[in-house]
C-alpha cells in the first residue's frame, strides 16, 4: 500500500489560485512588431510570491494544427486566438504553445531560423503579442517552447559559421573528417568522426564542402547542433529568454535537454544490444557521449538564474522552467536540482506516455504512480503527462476505453495536469499513407517502417465541428488529414450539448479547486487481482475517491480497508452517466467493464 503525506512535499495551494486568478478587466494593449515592451502583468491579477502552477492544469496547443483562419490548412496565431475562449472555459490555468518561431518547417518549428521573429504561416510578432496579452486578460498564461540544442541550417548563424566568420565560426559543433589525412588523393570521401547516430535514424555528422568540416545534427541534417561550450552562444541563448520574457510569457519548455553537450573527444559510441534495434537506428547505441553530460545541469542552471533574475529585477513574479527529458525516472528527477539550487521547476514526467501499454492492468498503473512519487525530491512538484506531440494519442496507445479513466488519474494527481490538445474531447490518431506522411522521423524511416516512428498521427487538425476539415479550416485540404471521426461525435460542437469526454473532463478540473485536491494527502491501492484502481485525496474530513475498473470484466470492491474514508459516498462524476448523482456504501461498489467513478464525501464543488 503507497500512502503519502503531499502536505510534507509543500504541496499547498497560493493565494493567486492555481486556477486563474480575477482579471483586472483591461482590454488586452497590443504592440507594434519589432522589440517588445515589458510584459502588461497589470493585466491579471498575480501572487508576487506564488509558483502558480503547482496545481495548474497546461493545455498543449501545437500551432499547426489547432485552428487556421488564413484557409491555407495550416494552423495560426490567430486561429489560437479566436479560441481563448473555448481553452478558457476548459478551466485550464495556462496553454504551452510548440514552436512557432521563423522556420524552413524542415521540423515543423523546430528547426528554428529566427529566435526572435513569428514564422509568416503562424502570423507575426503583433499578432504574437496580441495572443499574450488577450491570455493575460482571461487569466491565462504562455509557456513557449524553446529548442536551445539547434538551430535551422538556414539561421544566420549558422551560415557565418559554414564560411568561418567570426565571432560565429566556433558556434556550432563542427570536427575534421577521421581520414582527413588522405585529402587530395584520388577518390577521397570524407569519413565522418565518429560513429554517432542521430535521433531521426543515419550519421550524426552531415559534410560541409564549402567548410571542409562535418557539422553535428543531433536530429535532422538541417538542424546543426549548437556549440555550448562556447560562451558566446550561451549569452546569446539568454539574450532569446529575455528578449521573450519582455514580450510577456511566463515561462519556457526547454527542448532535447540531455542533447545539449557531447563529448569533447568526439569518442565512439558502444553498442546497446537492445533487442531488435539495427545499424544506423538511433537505439543501436548506448549514447553515453552525447546524452545527460554533466554540463547539461550547468547550463540548465543558467537559464534558472536568468529567468529568476529578469522576475527579480521586474514584477517578483516566477516564471516557469520546465525541462523536457526522456530518460530513466533516475536521471529524470536530477533536473529539479538540489536544496537552494533549484534548476527546472520540474522535468516532465513521462511515465505514463512511455511506459503506458495498451489496456493496462491497474497494478501497473498504481506502480508507474508510485515510482514518480517516490523518486521526486523533498519539495518537488509532481507533473503527469498523458500525450504530446511526439507519441500517440490516449485513445489509440491505450485504448478507447480508457479515455475518461486516464484523464480522472491524470486530473486527480497532486500537481501539474497536462493536457495535449483534443485529448478532452478523445481524438484519435489519424491513419496516414506514406504518401501523406511528412515527419523527418518517418521518412527517415523508409516506406516500410514509417508508422513504427512517424509522429504525424498524434498531430492530426483539431475537430471543432461537423462542418468541412472538422471546422479546422475552410481550405481544400490541410497539412495533414482530419481524422474522419469527427462526423461521429469526436468534435467539440457536438460534445458541447450532450453528456461526454468534454463535459467529463470540464468536471475533473473543476475539482482541483477543492481542498481535499489541494491539500489531500494520497492514497493507491489495487483491488480484485490488479484489475480495479483505486485513489483517494482526503483532507480533514473532506474528500475525493476515484475508483476504476480498469478490466473488461464487471468487478465488485470493498473499500472498507480506507479508514479516513466514510461508509457513504456520492458519485460525483462517472463515464456511465446512469451513475452520477447515486449514494454508495464503500463496502460493495459495483462496476461495469471499464467504469471509471468519482466518489465523494463533504465536498463543495463550484
């Protein structure tokens, strides 16, 4: 049994109410484009002191395929815009938003050419800063995602350092040919320094003819790792966090962390001996060279403090350093930091994207729980994360059948909730010809192999309605095909007026403003054999209790072993909605194949 005190772990609620707090009903000031002002913090209603997302709920909003008003099938700022209001009454505190700086879209943004300028297919810098300021004005906040590890191919940078202009020639990561020594000699091929391989599949190292050196890509060919050895990039990586800072956003998503140093020797790299990876695949070896390396927590620090410093020197408010890693739970937690030297504010927690299988049993479940909780330090805020941008949607990796029952978990956790875009309304993943695919990763991959890696079914046009392109856009086509669902209710219109994952998910968060949620300890435990999941948050007398069946077997629990939990309970909310509103006695709850129920005992929900 996992009982955990969060009270101990500092886990209370601010006064700036993680929620949202009242706006200061101005209208949202937009600015010329160019160099932004100082961010309009008198827009929103803040806690100097608070770290307000300690119990936030963080909307993934991916640009391209949220909302287009241009009738190009491409997503935009102001497609984003026009729907603060639907994000707004979602109940959530603050929408991360993927890259939608300038970009060739070899990476769709994350190949980035310009820090410090909109890309012209998601709109401009006015455009921009009209989004922040009409967030601010809803009380809602921006946490941008920002890729340090590399740039476009096409960045001016990096075009200075291909012909060695200083002071640019030394920032990116460049190395001489291994056989350098037998250039000029009949039938010369430069041979690259190393065996690394990249994430996307192939070389690590991509030739420059013009520089007569390889390049390093830790990613794709057109995205040239930059050098962070190089003092000069650093300032000029900080110089991009302010420059944002000053436009108003209250925090950054770091991209490829553990990507961001290698090793100075350029040394080969062993072979992992994972079962099925194969010669050139990026699992074929164990990269100890070019991932997690000490100074990655260095410079980490370093934005910390740039970060805390611009909040010191302006409004006291906090901003947001998450910090994106895939790695063991081990390695994962190192990025809180340790005691009065904090690095990201938290690490995202991608046990349940990466570990989740396909219908799980509740005992896994409670276990992928408990090893984040146990792992996290004294003090750490917990994140969970069900979906992104890069892994397969809820409904497709786990099953249909566990769309509510996920987001109840995810929602009823202490902590941060984060939410990819149409989750709350269970999209899908959207089947995709070779022909249609566009992710690097996928064709990198070859025709055979793309749906084992390609990331463009998670990325699929939000379905707003029944109308042409799921009310996405008014275009001929879109950058990649709706998923057809939308005509069976997968939209949100048609959620909108009827009981639904979108009226189910509207209902969990409005429980994250309970104190039995802020303040509740928790408790999991695993009923009948591993197939029911049980959790409970309770604080004094107060509490919330989340009980799924979790197997496609109908299943009877006794809950009379949790005593700060009273005989009768009220189901507050279910996915059978038969069920909502029925007084229980702990010791005999009957459910259906894959019912998931909320339970609770004194609790007043706004």
């Amino acid at each position: 049994m996992y009982k955990m005190d969060l009270r101990s772990r500092k886990l209370k609620r601010t006064n700036d109410s993680a929620s949202g707090s009242s706006p200061d009903k101005k209208r949202p000031v937009t600015s010329a484009q160019g160099e932004p002002p100082r961010p309009r913090r008198d827009l929103v209603v803040l806690d100097a002191g608070a770290q307000w997302w300690r119990s936030a709920v963080v909307y993934q909003v991916y640009p391209r395929s949220f909302k287009d008003t241009t009738a190009n099938g491409i997503g935009d700022i102001n497609g984003i815009r026009s729907q603060l209001q639907y994000i707004s009454k979602l109940g959530v505190n603050a929408i991360w938003l993927s890259p939608v700086f300038k970009s060739p879209m070899k990476d769709f943004g994350y190949d980035i050419s310009d820090y410090r300028d909109i890309d012209p297919i998601f709109g401009n810098l006015k455009d921009m800063k009209a989004l922040i300021d009409e967030m601010h004005f809803l009380g809602l906040r921006l946490i941008l995602d920002l890729v340090p590890n590399h740039t476009s191919n096409m960045h001016e940078w990096f075009k200075m350092s291909v012909k060695k202009e200083e002071p640019f020639t030394d920032f990116y990561v460049w190395a001489k040919p291994k056989n350098v020594s037998e250039a000029g000699k009949e039938g010369y091929v430069p041979q690259p320094p190393n065996n690394w391989i990249s994430v996307f599949g192939g070389s690590a190292w991509e030739y420059s003819s013009e520089r007569g050196e390889f390049y390093l890509h830790q990613f794709a060919k057109d995205q040239p790792d930059l050098n962070f050895r190089n003092p000069r990039v650093v300032s000029a990586m900080k110089q991009v966090l302010k420059f944002w800072l000053n436009m108003g956003v209250d925090g950054f998503r770091i991209d490829a962390v553990p990507h961001l140093f290698e090793d100075l020797q350029l040394r080969d790299e062993p072979h992992s001996h994972k079962e099925d990876s194969k010669a050139g695949q990026y699992d074929f070896l164990d990269h100890i060279y070019t991932h997690g390396l000490p100074e990655v927590f260095d410079i980490m620090k370093e934005f910390r403090n740039t970060l805390d410093s611009y909040s010191e020197k302006t409004d006291k408010i906090p901003r947001l350093l998450i910090a994106e890693v895939y790695d063991t739970v081990e390695n994962t937690v190192k990025y809180y930091g340790e005691g009065d030297q904090p690095i990201a504010d938290f690490p995202f927690n991608f046990l349940l994207v990466s570990e989740m299988e396909r219908n799980p049993r509740a005992d896994h479940l409670k276990e992928l729980i408990d090893r984040w909780m146990d792992a996290i330090p004294t003090g750490g805020c917990p994140n969970w994360v069900l979906g992104n941008h890069d892994k397969g949607r809820v409904a497709s990796r786990i099953g249909l059948n566990y769309i509510d029952s996920m987001n109840m978990v995810v929602m009823l956790l202490p902590g941060v909730a984060f939410t990819y875009y149409g989750e709350e309304i269970g999209m899908e993943d959207v089947n995709l010809s070779w022909d249609q695919t566009v992710d690097p990763a996928g064709i990198n991959a070859g025709q055979e192999n793309y749906m084992k890696v390609s990331r463009d079914p998670a990325r699929s046009p939000m379905q707003w309605s029944i109308n042409k392109n799921a009310g996405f856009s008014e275009s001929s086509s879109t950058w990649l095909p709706v998923n057809q669902n939308y005509l069976n209710g997968i939209n949100v219109e048609d959620q909108e007026h009827r009981f639904s994952h979108l009226q189910i998910y509207r209902s969990l968060i409005k429980l994250r403003k309970t104190d039995a949620f802020l303040k509740g300890g928790l408790h999991t435990e695993v009923f009948n054999d591993g197939k029911t999941f049980v959790m409970s948050r309770v604080f004094g007398d107060s509490g919330i209790l989340a009980v799924i069946n979790m197997s496609n077997e109908r299943a009877s629990v006794d809950l009379s072993s949790l005593s700060d939990v009273p005989d009768e309970l009220t189901v507050y909310l279910s996915n059978r909605q038969e069920f909502i509103g029925k007084s229980l006695n702990k010791s005999s709850i009957g459910q259906s194949p894959y019912q998931a129920d909320v339970l609770l005992f004194k609790v007043d929900v706004e």
